[in-house]
C-alpha cells in the first residue's frame, strides 16, 4: 500500500485507534453494569414512557359514555380467552353471556373503558400485582386480554356504524392500553428532569460519528485516494 501523504495518513490512524478504543469502553458494562447501549436505551426508554402519559386525558374524554350502554358481540378462537375478558368484565359491572368463543357484552361502555383504564394506569405504574390479586393471573396477560376486547369491540361498532364508539375504543387502547403494556417495568422519567443527560448523549453521537468519518477520510486522503471530477478534453 503506498502512502501519499503521511500527515493525514496518521492522522487517519490516530482517530480510527482512539474511535474503535472507546468503542470497546462503550461496549463494556461499566455503566452500573450495563454497556453505554444499554445504558442509553435505558434512559431513552424512561424519557419515552414518562411522555406517554395519557391517562387524564383518557379519562376525561370517556366522560360522556358514562350512561351510554352498549350490546355488542364479539368473537374469540380460544373460549378460555373469552372466559377470562369476561371475568375482566364483571369489575366494570357488564353483563356477559359466553357460549363458546362468542361474548355477548352489555353495559356501560364508560365504565367498561374506566375499568381497562384503571388496571392500565397500575401496570403504567409498575404495580402489577395489584392485576395479579384481582384477576388471579399473569398481569401482562390481563393487559393483552383488555387490548383484544377493546380492539374486538371497536371493530364490531365499525362494522354497525356506530363509529363515536369505535374511535373511543381504539384510541384507549392505542394510547393508554398499549403504553402502560409495552412500559411495563420501565421508571417513567420526565425530559424535563434529564434534559442534560439528554443533550450530552444526542451531542455525543453527532460528534463520535463525525469522528469515523473524519477518521475515514484521512485515512483515504493519506493514500491518494480523491474524487476529483475529469476535465474535459480540449479540441484543437
């Protein structure tokens, strides 16, 4: 390999050296035993639960279904999954009829939606066990059980029309239901109370990857190696 220019050349291997030696410091567990991956997916995943708390909101958009009842019919492969939708059900004071996989639901869809929400802000909360006690099983289970019936209910009211029902319904389970599940055991974390660790981690990474960059291109400068554009031939 020839050498064109040393200076940028070593240049070049300086920076790639140093980039690749603090890239195994990063990918050591010296962050509370965590890798810097791990460590900043960490946080980014408390900063992201601790601004996806809609629960206020939901509960007062669900407000004006308090006295609306509703008689809907959904279906399930599995009748242990209608059974347990059905336990869930009796808390929100709904009737339920189950014959096989089909679920026959009445009450009040304010209600209803309440009690999903209710059990949706304890798992936001880490407090699990408080599903666990009511229901008698897995926490995570319950949560799952919740998003299919608000999920099948929605697109039972969409198929009759009734469409102010099917839009609640979804955007219950789209912003508290599926929040409070897939956050499940993450500390929720305001940006506010970690906007510096923030913006030094969102520096860090515009400038470690300018630094590969700046490291490739010595390294390519030092060989020779330059797009130049052709010029074009002179005519006599």
């Amino acid at each position: 390999m020839l050498i064109q220019d040393k200076k940028h050349f070593s240049l070049g291997v300086i920076l790639a050296i140093s980039f690749l030696l603090l890239l195994l410091g990063i990918m050591s567990p010296v962050f509370g035993g965590k890798n810097g991956l791990q460590y900043a997916d960490d946080i980014f995943n408390k900063l992201s639960k601790g601004s996806s708390y809609f629960i206020p909101e939901a509960t007062k958009s669900i407000e004006k279904f308090m006295d609306k009842q509703i008689s809907v019919t959904i279906k399930y492969e599995n009748p242990e999954d209608a059974q347990r939708t059905a336990q869930l059900l009796t808390l929100s004071e709904a009737r339920t009829e189950q014959q096989e996989g089909t679920l026959r639901i009445e009450g009040s869809l304010g209600k209803i939606m309440a009690t999903g929400i209710r059990d949706s802000n304890f798992m936001y909360y880490n407090d699990g066990e408080k599903l666990k006690s009511a229901y008698g099983y897995d926490e995570k289970q319950v949560m799952k059980d919740w998003w299919q019936a608000f999920d099948k209910m929605s697109k039972e009211f969409k198929k009759t029309k009734v469409f102010d029902n099917a839009k609640i319904l979804s955007d219950v389970n789209k912003k508290v239901v599926e929040a409070a599940y897939n956050f499940y055991q993450i500390e929720p974390v305001k940006v506010s109370e970690r906007a510096g660790t923030m913006t030094v981690l969102l520096v860090f990474y515009v400038l470690y990857s300018l630094w590969w960059g700046f490291a490739l291109m010595f390294l390519v400068e030092g060989m020779g190696l330059t797009m130049t554009k052709k010029r074009a031939k002179k005519e006599d």
